[in-house]
C-alpha cells in the first residue's frame, strides 16, 4: 500500500522500516568526537545527538518510519555563449527539495490516514532533522551506503534526497532486515577524485574540507590553502558522484521540480552573477536551496570561483567586487585577482579593513603576480 501511495506521490523509492535504534549511532558520535563536522555545531547539540539515537524522542507515539527517496536531474544543461560559468550542485539547481520533499511527506501521511480510515499522527523529517537518514534508508533496503558516503539506490543511482514520516501506524516493514551490503568492491574512484581531499578513508568524510561544507556551511573566510582546489563550485559539489559507475547513464525519472530552473541556476555565468545587487539575487535564489546562503556567502563564492577560472574576462567583475561593502567579499576578491596575476590592480587598491589588508600583503609582489589571465596554479594541499 505504502509503495503505492509513495509512487503515486513522484517518490522514487519508498519502504517502511520498523522503530528500532539506529546501529551506526557510535559511528555517527566518532565522527563529531574526530571535530569532522567542523562549524556545523547543531549536529553535536544534545538534542540532535539524543534524537538520532532514538526516533521515539521526535513522535513519541511512532509505530513506524517511512524512508523515502526523490530522484532529481542529473543531466548538465547545455549552455549557450562563451562566458566564464561556475556550477551549481545538481540537487539546488531547482525547486528547494525541502520544501518539495516536506510537502509530498504531507499528503503522504494524509493519504494513509484516508487508505486506513482513522487520523494518523505523523513527524515528516528531512536533512536538518536528527536523524540518521542514510542509514535508514539503508535498512529499508532503498540502496547502500558508498564509500563516499552517499546512500546509493542501484538503478537510481545517489542522484537522490531523502526523507522520512515517522507515523503512529502499525505498518509491515517492506524489506528483509538482512545486514546492509556494501557494493563497491574495490573501486575507489570517488575517494581518488576528490579536489580536497575530503575523504579521510572510505566511508569517512571531513567535512572540513569538502567543498559543499566550504561553500555552503562555512560562512567564514576560505582556508587559503583549499580556495584554488574549489575550481568553479559556487553552491555544493558532485565530484565524488560523478566519477561514480552507480551514476552511469540516464539514471531513472526525476521529479520535474526538481530540474534547474534556467541554466543560470545550473551552470551560471560568474559575471553576470557577481553583478546582482540584493533584490536581484534574492529573486536568482527564491525557493531554491541557494536561499540557504546569504548573499556575501555567495558572492564569497563567486569571487573564487572567478578567481580559478583562469579568464581575463573574470577580472572587471572581480574589480567591482572589491567595491563590495562586505569585507568577506573583498578578501576573496583580492585572492581571485591575485590568481589571476591582476598585481597591478592589487597594488592600487587601498583596503581600511586589517583582514583585506592581510590578503592583500599576502599577495606576492608585483613582477611576480604574472601577466593578467595568466594564473598561479598554488600546490595541491
Ligand atoms: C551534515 C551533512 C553534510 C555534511 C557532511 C556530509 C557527510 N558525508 O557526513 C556536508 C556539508 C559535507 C554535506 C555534503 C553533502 N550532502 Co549532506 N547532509 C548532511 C546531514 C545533515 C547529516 C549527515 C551526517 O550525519 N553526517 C555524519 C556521518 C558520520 O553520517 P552519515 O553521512 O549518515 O554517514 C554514515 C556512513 O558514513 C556510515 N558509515 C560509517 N562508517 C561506515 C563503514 C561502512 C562499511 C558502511 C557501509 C557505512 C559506514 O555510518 C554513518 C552514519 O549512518 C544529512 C541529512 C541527515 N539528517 O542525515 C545530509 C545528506 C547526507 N546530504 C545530502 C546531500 C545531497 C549532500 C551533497 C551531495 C550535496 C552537494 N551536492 O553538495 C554533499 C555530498 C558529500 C558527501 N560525499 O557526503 C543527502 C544525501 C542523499 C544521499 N543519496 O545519500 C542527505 C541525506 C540530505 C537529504 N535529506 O537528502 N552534507
Ligand atoms: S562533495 Fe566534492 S569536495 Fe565533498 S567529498 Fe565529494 S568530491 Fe569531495
Ligand atoms: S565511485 Fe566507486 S567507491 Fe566511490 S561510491 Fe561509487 S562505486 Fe563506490
């Protein structure tokens, strides 16, 4: 029944799975004692950790969990024009899937209480909700868990969000409760791949240096030393599940929602976005994942990601950024302009703030910045 209600509602998979406690919590609690979470301090809060470890602590009356999986658009758009473009991580290039996968939970929880004919209360969850959702949905049996960390639905591939309705309905679970395989075998494709080097091991990512954390969680100034390997991500990152074999191919149908709205929100051209004033941006980023960023966080972005671009035509936008009011803007504007060998600009720009300051004097000379276009590619971290 469920799967059907789930089908009906554009899931890609769905599975109920019964209320138990969650067998990777000390996993879970290594990796907050190894400081892999970085910023991201809400993770460790008592409640979150406390809720992980019990499902029971977000509906008290839950007789069941409903895991749920959302395929969105895997496929580049093809842009027109030679502009300097950065990317967009594919599951933000649409409709916010919070906001799309919160809702479907809605009528979800509204459907069974109609197939079952008595109110059902029910606790939809997705993303920032305490729980541990790639290891529920490996028990439901929708996919595995990767050596990347991604919960992959074989056939769908990890080009999938997930959600869950926890519901005060006795309902069957749908998968054998058989331990989880692992399918990768020994690929390592992902791990290797990495531009920062994220992956302390398989199945273990530090956060701190992956480039959805860096240019999504992170609102502080960039490590210097990870910026160069950032290339041209302005919002999330799909390396690791590019190079995936799992990903192969067409994969299978997504929810329309959730495909780039324009090439602007999948591909977009730098220039052209470092140059939105506020009204505009918040019209670029309105009920998509991007509204999650404030603005200097993403013209923060923007400005690295011109600054590895290697282009030219990436250096008048990266002039008026250093015009931006934000100094966060300006300190990665200034790194962008070094990268792109633009020292005379760099010596004729005088900063009040001590941060700009400090990037600005950590610029090398002029005679040693290049010629404008051509970049410093810095070493590998
Ligand atoms: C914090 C967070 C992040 C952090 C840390 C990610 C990480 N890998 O830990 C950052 C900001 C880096 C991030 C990035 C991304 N995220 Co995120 N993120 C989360 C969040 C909120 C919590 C994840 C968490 O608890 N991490 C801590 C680790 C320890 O837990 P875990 O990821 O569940 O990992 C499990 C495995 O590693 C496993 N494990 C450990 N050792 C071993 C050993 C073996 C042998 C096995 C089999 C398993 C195993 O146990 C862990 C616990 O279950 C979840 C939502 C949620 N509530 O769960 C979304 C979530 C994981 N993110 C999601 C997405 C889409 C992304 C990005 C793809 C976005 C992007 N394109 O930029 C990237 C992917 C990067 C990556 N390779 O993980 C999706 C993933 C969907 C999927 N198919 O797996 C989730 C589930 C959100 C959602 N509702 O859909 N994310
Ligand atoms: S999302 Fe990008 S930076 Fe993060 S682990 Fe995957 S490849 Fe590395
Ligand atoms: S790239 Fe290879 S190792 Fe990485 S998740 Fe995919 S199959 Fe597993």
């Amino acid at each position: 029944m469920i799967a059907g209600l789930a089908r009906e509602l554009g899931f890609t998979r769905a599975a109920i799975v019964p209320i138990e406690a969650p067998r990777r919590h000390a996993l879970y609690a290594s990796w907050l004692a190894a400081g892999h979470a970085g910023e991201m301090a809400y993770l460790a809060s008592p409640e979150h950790t406390g809720a992980r470890a019990d499902l029971r602590t977000l509906l008290a009356s839950a007789r069941a969990l409903i895991v749920v999986a959302l395929a969105y658009d895997r496929a580049d758009p093809i842009p027109s024009g030679h502009l300097v473009r950065g990317r967009i991580a594919r599951y933000a290039r649409g409709e916010d899937y919070h906001l799309v996968m919160r809702d479907r939970l809605v009528l979800l929880a509204d459907r069974l209480a109609a197939a079952l004919g008595r109110p059902v209360a029910s606790r939809p969850c997705v993303d920032s909700a305490p729980v541990l959702e790639r290891e529920w949905a490996e028990r439901g049996g929708l996919g595995f868990v990767a050596k990347n960390t991604m919960l992959i639905a074989p056939g769908a591939g990890s080009y999938v969000v997930l959600g869950e309705l926890l519901v005060d309905a006795e309902l069957a679970p749908t998968a054998p409760d058989a331990a989880p395989k692992p399918r990768c075998g020994t690929c390592r494709s992902c791990l290797d791949a990495c531009p920062t080097g994220a992956f302390v091991d398989a199945y273990v990512l530090d956060a701190r240096r992956c480039i959805s954390y860096l240019t999504i969680e992170h609102h502080g100034v960039i490590p210097r030393e990870l910026r160069a390997a950032i290339g041209t991500w302005v919002f999330g990152c799909d390396v690791c599940q590019e190079v995936c074999p799992f990903n192969a191919g067409a994969g299978e149908a997504h929810d329309p929602l959730l495909s780039p709205r324009s090439v602007e929100h999948a591909l977009p051209d730098l220039v052209a976005l470092a140059a939105k004033g506020a009204n505009q941006l918040r019209q670029f980023v309105r009920r998509t994942a991007l509204r999650r960023v404030p603005r200097e966080v993403l013209l923060r972005n923007v400005a690295v990601a011109l600054g590895n671009t290697g282009s030219p035509d990436a250096i008048p936008a990266l002039v008026a950024l250093l015009g931006e009011r934000a100094p966060l803007i300006r300190i990665h504007a200034v790194w962008a302009l070094g990268q792109l060998g633009a020292g005379a600009i760099l010596d004729a720009h005088h900063d009040d703030d001590p941060q700009v300051r400090a990037e600005l004097a950590s610029c090398e000379p002029t005679g040693d910045r290049g010629t404008p276009g051509s970049p410093r590619t810095p070493p590998r971290p």
